[in-house]
C-alpha cells in the first residue's frame, strides 16, 4: 500500500497521512493501520464536524482520498481513528467530491475543537 501525495518521512514530519475510508474500515476489523489513496468519486460533502471521525469513513465512499490530521497543535500523529472527531472539514458541506480529496481536521474525543 502507498502513501499518496508525500513521502513515508514527509508524511510523518507534517503530521499528516492520507487515507482512504474503505483502507480504514478495512484496517479498523483487522486491528491494524492502512494508508491507501486511490481517486475519488462520490456524492456531495456531508456534515462532519463535531461528529466520531470513524463516521467520516464510513459515510464517505471508499474511493474518496482522505487526509486527516490534528488541529490541536501537538502534531500527533491519527493512528486508531475511533479515538478522534472532526473539528474541520474540506470542502465544505454540499460541495461535489468527484475526484477531489477530502481534508479533516481533529481533535481527541474528550478535547474540545480550537476555536475558529
């Protein structure tokens, strides 16, 4: 599996890894953590802010790039997504996703989302 967009090291030292959510809830059932990116296509953007990070895996298609990263300011790295939510997302709600990449920002479940 590959890491699209950066390098291994690259990747690790922006804090950010891109995913895919059909790798996530595939590596989710297998205990184990997946980087995969593939070209995306789908219906519109939903709402995800301020919900479980794991259901932005699961209502987007598994086609769909995703890359996650922490807004918290601490640079950590999103290894077991369960533990997470979204604070931030692009684009915005509503916006066709064919072929583009999503971004989402976040946060650990018990930590409160930086302000705006």
């Amino acid at each position: 599996m590959m890491v699209r967009g950066c390098g291994a090291r690259e990747c690790a030292s922006r804090g950010r890894i891109a995913l895919t959510a059909g790798a996530v809830l595939a590596a989710t059932a297998l205990s184990v953590t997946t980087a995969v990116a593939a070209g995306a296509a789908g219906p519109p953007m939903p709402e995800l802010t301020g919900k479980p990070l794991m259901n932005a895996f699961r209502v987007l298609d598994y086609r769909t790039q995703v890359e996650v990263h922490d807004v918290s300011g601490d640079k950590r790295h999103v290894l077991w997504p369960g533990n997470w939510k979204v604070c931030e997302q692009k684009p915005e709600v509503g916006a066709d996703l064919a072929g583009k990449p999503v971004t989402l920002g976040v946060v650990k479940n018990a930590e409160k989302c930086p302000a705006a």
